[in-house]
C-alpha cells in the first residue's frame, strides 16, 4: 500500500472539545484484550483504533486525533454519538431507576410502543412489540412467533444475507463472509438475492423479467415440502454490501409467501428510522407490508436494544409458552430508545438523511466518472455502498484496494466499513447528522486515496 502522506484535506470544522484521556495506553488496552477476551473479537485496521470520546457525527482517540465516523459504529448511532437530549434523559433516569423486568410495571416501555406503532403504515395492523437486547434476538423471536402462528417450520432467507450472530441467526446466513462452516440449518433455505451488479443469472434489469425473485417460489417447490413458515430480507442488504433490490422484487416475493402461506419479515436493522431518507422504514421503499418488522442498532443510538412489532393476532402465540425477557424492556434502554425517537422527529433526521444522503451519492457518481476503481455505488439516503472493481469489465474484486482505502482514509480522519461477499465494498452509512460539508469530506478524501490503492 502507497504511504503517500496526506494532502490538504481538512475536516469540517467541530467546536467540541474532548477530555484528555488518562486511561490505560493503547498498548496495555490491546494486551489486556488478547490476554483475557476471546480471539473471535475483531478489530479493524492494521493497526487498531482506541476510540475514547464521540460527539455526533465525530470520534476521537486517545491522543486527542479527531475522525469523521462515517459507520455509526456499524451502523448503531442514528443521531449522533452522545447527543445531549438522550444523554440527560438516560442520565436522569439511572439515578431513579436502573431495572426491573416486564413482570413490574413502568411507564416507559408503553409510552416507546404506542409511539413505535405510531410510526408503523397506517391500516398496517403492526401496532404490538417485544423489546429485546439485540437484533439476533429480535430476529430469532420473529422466527418463533412465524412458526408457532403458523404450525410450519420452513423458513426462507436470502443469500448474502446477514440476520445476526446467534444459533438460528446464523443458520439464516449463507453464501456470505460471515457464514460458519458449522452453520445449524435450522430447517433454513436460502434464495438467490436480487443483486443486479453480480445478477446471478447474468441477466439485466428489467428485461430479467425479476428471475430472482421468482427463485423463492422454486425453493418453495423444490427444497421444501411447499408450507413455507417465513421468508425474512432486509431492504436493502447491509453486511452484504448495500445491495439494493430493484423495484418490484419485494411485491413478487411476499406475493409468493403468501400464496403458499408463509408470514413475511422485514429486517429493518440497519434501514429503518429514516436511513433510507425517502421512507421511514426501509421496506416501504418497496410499496410492501410485512408481517414483522425487527429492528435494532439505530433503535437505541447505540443501547443495547432490540425490538419485533407485529399484528396483535399473531403476537399473542407468545402466550402459548412462557416467554420471559430480563433485561428485555428495562427503564435505560426504553429510556434511551424513547429518547432517541424523539429526537428523530423533532430534528428532521430522516428528511436530513434524505438530503444530505442525495447530495453523498450525486457526488460519488460524479467520482466514479474518473476513478476506475469504482465498479458501482448503490443505496438509498445514508445506507449507501460503493462496490470497487480491478476491472469495470470482469468486475474482478478489489478487494486488497478495498482495504487499502479504509487504511488510507483513516489516515487522514475518516472511519468507513467494508462489506459484500468479497470484502470489496465501501459502506458508508454515518450518523443521520451527517452534513453536507462532512459528505464532501468523505467524497474528497476518497478522491486522493482511490489512486493510491493496490500500490506496493
């Protein structure tokens, strides 16, 4: 990789100013975590970033180096990193109160449900939720409910998809970087995902006439016994690299599941509470309605929070099995979550994310007319990919390059994430802060280190 030194780039300007650090040194902080964590925790960069404060849409590490946080720590920090309203609320409220479970009653937990349901599509019916402590919990008791609703036990997911890190979560995911040899199955079948840059069928949209979509009614007909359960996508795929649907596929594959039975589940993860900008779930995008919606990471701007909403008919299968949650709903992070909605809709965050999203992805268009690296850009509002290719031709993977970028715009204060099957994609999905002076910074400092990249 080229060392060249940074240019003139400057960040946007920021008046916050950090603490001095005093903790332990980075040294000591790495020794303690290879001595007594598991080695299955990854870090990126080649050398590994402390981070001790975050203000927004910004980070700083220990020596006090400011980076623009252009991954919402993947994705979790919808409106800034410790943004004061949620700040004092959450403050105020671990001085009344830090737990008690479901079984207890508490104003919040209600209070962040009726406004949740408050946020679903009108007639929708998905007006009933579960809180949970992460994403893979959410989508495995969606998994649950579908089945026991249901009586069926098949279940339909997407290849290159990314449903979390939990026994059956896992079992979800296939032909992806984050697939375990070992993966349980779980009575799981996998589709082929609507991924136009690398169409599977090496077909065009729309001339394809949608084939892939029309896979999931093959793997219905084929690979199970025809009484499908569910089928569960998210929008717009995030780990997978921001592989966006083209329009129509959602409403030819929940017409399929509901031909056959099956209950459909939106995984709204990393594209719900206005990422998408234009809608404020992500399946909305798609002129769909799912049976569940599971949601996490921007949920909570980084608390520990998960969620299922669903249709009142069918969350009442939980009641055929005790099934009980302890931190499930507790007063912080129903503090924290509620908080954070607010602050959604009293600062225009998703009509933010549409702007400034719009302006991020013209500009990127626009860099990818002179650097032939860039393969393709995709995505909608803040949840956008840029897929880099070796050759726009064979759209070899740039996968090394890939890296090479995210080593380069750190260099110079940017923080991004990678994705896709190949670890070739750019995945910027910020803080739905993000202004558009922090959207040309990213774009400029992909302009200097693009050229850069591969070199030895």
């Amino acid at each position: 990789m080229a060392t060249t030194s940074p240019k003139n780039l400057q960040l946007p300007i920021c008046e916050h100013k950090p603490e001095a650090y005093g903790g332990p040194s980075k040294d000591e902080v790495l020794a303690l975590r290879k001595t007594y964590l598991t080695p299955g925790l990854i870090t990126y960069y080649r050398d590994p970033l402390l981070v001790v404060e975050g203000k927004m849409q910004y980070l700083w590490d220990e020596r006090g180096t400011r980076y623009l946080d252009g991954f919402a720590g993947i994705v979790t920090v919808s409106v800034g990193h410790c943004h004061p309203d949620i700040v004092k609320k959450v403050q105020e409220q671990v001085g009344k109160l830090q737990h008690t479970t479901t079984i207890y009653l508490h104003p919040t937990i209600g209070q962040f449900g009726k406004l949740l349901a408050e946020h679903m599509p009108a007639d929708s019916g998905l007006s009933v939720s579960y809180f949970t402590n992460s994403g893979s919990e959410a989508n495995e008791l969606a998994l649950l409910m579908a089945r026991e609703f249901t009586g069926r036990s098949e279940v339909i997911a997407l290849r290159n998809c990314y449903h979390g890190g939990t026994s059956a979560t896992m079992g979800l995911t296939a032909h992806s970087t984050w697939k375990f040899k070992s993966n349980p199955s779980f009575n799981i079948k996998h589709a082929l995902a609507p991924y136009c840059y690398r169409c599977p069928y090496g077909l065009e949209y729309p001339s394809c006439g949608l084939k892939c979509a029309h896979d999931v009614e093959n793997v219905i007909k084929y690979e199970t016994s025809g009484e499908p359960a569910a089928f569960i996508a998210e929008p717009i795929q995030g780990v997978g690299g921001a592989v966006t649907p083209p329009p129509g596929y959602l409403q030819i594959v929940y017409e399929i599941m509901r031909k056959y039975g099956g209950l459909c589940i939106a995984d709204e993860v990393q594209t719900g509470f206005g990422r998408t900008g234009s809608h404020f779930w992500g399946f909305q995008n798609w002129d769909v309605t799912p049976d569940f919606v599971t949601m996490a990471k921007g949920i909570g701007n980084g608390a520990p929070l998960g969620c299922v909403t669903t249709r009142a008919e069918i969350a009442k299968t939980t009641t055929n099995r005790v099934h009980f949650n302890t931190y499930g709903g507790n007063p912080i992070s129903m503090t924290q979550g509620l908080a954070t909605l607010e602050v959604i809709d009293r600062e225009h965050i998703q009509e933010n994310a549409a702007k400034v999203g719009e302006h991020l992805k013209n500009r990127l268009l626009d860099l990818q007319t002179r650097q032939p690296l860039i393969g393709e850009v995709r995505g909608m509002g803040l949840m956008l990919g840029v897929e880099l290719v070796r050759d726009r031709k064979t759209k070899e993977p740039a996968n090394t390059e890939t890296a090479d970028v995210l080593e380069l715009c750190r260099q110079r204060g940017l923080l991004l994430g990678k994705g896709g099957l190949f670890g070739n994609v750019l995945r910027m999905k910020p803080p739905m802060c993000l202004t558009k002076d922090d959207a040309d910074f990213i774009v400029d400092c992909l302009d200097e280190v693009l050229p850069l990249a591969g070199r030895k």
